[in-house]
C-alpha cells in the first residue's frame, strides 16, 4: 500500500488542496463584497425614508453595481446572487427619477435577463420563481412568462408563506388577466391560507390576509366557484349554498 506522501497520491491531493484554497477564496470574498453591496443598499433606502427626496448619484450606483459584478465573477453559479443583482438594479430604477425612458428599458431588460439567470441555475426553488414573477407584475408584464413564474412558484413552495402571500397580491390584482389555470391556483392559495394550520393566532392572521384580500378585489364569488375543497366553500364563502 502506497503512503500519502508518494508522489502518485501527493500530487493529485496538493492539486485538490489547492483548487479548494482557491474555491474558498473566491467564495469568501463573494460573501465579503456582498455584505458591502447590501450595507450600501440599506444605507441608501434609510436615507430614502428619512427624506423621500433622497437619490444616489451615478458614480455610486456604478460603484455598487461594479460590486456585484465582482460578486458574479468569483461565483457566477450562485442564483441568490444573480437574484440579488436583480433586487439592486430594480430599487435603483425605482428611486432614480431622472432616469431617460432608454435608461428605464434598458434596466428593466437587465433586471429580467439576471431573474432568468437565477432560475436557470435554481430551478427548483420557488422564491426565485415568486421574485421573478414580482418583477415581471411591477413592469406590467402579465405575459406566458409571468403566469408560468406564478405556477412554477406554487409547484414548488405550496406552504411557503411568502408564496403565498405573492400569490395572493399579485393574482388577485391580475385576476381579470390570467387564464382559468391561473385563477385556480390563485383560488388554490386562498384556500391554503384559511386553511393553515400552525397555532390560532397565526392561522387566524393568515385567514385575515387572505379574506381581506379576496374583498378588497371583491373576488369573493370567482374564488370561492375555483375553491377544490366543498367545506371551504361552505366556511369561506357565504355566495355558496350548502348541498
């Protein structure tokens, strides 16, 4: 049996110690850089609160943006940084009036090509799906793209709150424009909201989120003729008679 320090097992494993060196380096800057990314970030949106007529300069937004670009480069792999690359370019555009109607496509371009990247190399996590499908709501997209984002979403993450909580806010509000498909997963996310099942405070809050909802787009009656479980109908939705 040959000993670790022959050269037929030494060299592979200094070759695997050092692409490991070199894995952790460049991983551990990414987390350095975008802890220094999101620090400015949340800097920036203080201001914004404190005075709404707060806006960053070009020269800062170039230097953020350089930021995450390192950020890219030393772990392009990871979708939770593309989706935070997204995230950035979308507040900027969000808080930076002055911005030319060229200016405002080209970001918009940019924030859905790194949504598109993240689910390319996550695609089985439903978050990115519900973020990208935020996305594609704030830019008026209510397209194949938005509605499979939605679906995939709810695919993936049923009892995720917060995909539920999307769900709700951007289904109810896009009611009118999804297909009959989409409308039942929508009414499908109302129905596990009232239904959760966590302790009574929690499940009372999430029933009165999603109620509140269904009433305020006074959908009460197009929800509740989707709803797939009668004795929700029955609980839920007072336009329902008993059978």
């Amino acid at each position: 049996m040959m000993s670790i320090s022959h050269p037929v097992i030494r060299f592979p494993l200094i070759l695997l110690l050092l692409a490991f060196a070199w894995w952790a380096s460049k991983t551990g800057l990414a987390g350095l850089y975008s802890f220094q990314a999101n620090s400015y970030l949340e800097l920036w949106q203080h201001q914004r609160m404190t005075n709404p007529q707060y806006t960053i300069t070009d020269s800062q937004y170039q230097e953020l943006r350089q930021k995450h670009q390192q950020i890219l480069s030393f772990t392009h792999y990871n979708g939770d940084f593309w989706t935070s690359f997204a995230q950035m370019q979308f507040w900027y555009l969000y808080n930076t009036p002055q911005l030319t109607l060229k200016q405002q496509l080209q970001f918009k371009d940019n924030i859905l090509s790194a949504y598109r990247t993240a689910i390319s190399l996550r695609p089985t996590w439903p978050y990115t799906f519900a973020d990208f499908a935020v996305a594609k709501a704030n830019f008026g997209e209510y397209d194949a793209e938005f509605i499979e984002a939605l679906n995939k979403a709810n695919q993936l993450g049923a009892r995720e709150s917060y995909v539920i909580h999307t769900t709700l806010e951007l289904g109810l509000a896009a009611w009118n424009k999804l297909p009959i498909s989409s409308q039942k997963v929508v009414a499908n996310a109302v129905e596990r909201s009232v239904t959760w099942q966590l302790n009574d405070r929690l499940n009372q809050k999430e029933r009165i989120f999603a109620l509140s909802l269904v009433g305020y787009y006074q959908k009460l009656t197009d929800v509740c003729a989707l709803m797939t479980t009668v004795g929700q109908q029955k609980s839920n939705c007072p336009t329902t008679k008993p059978s």
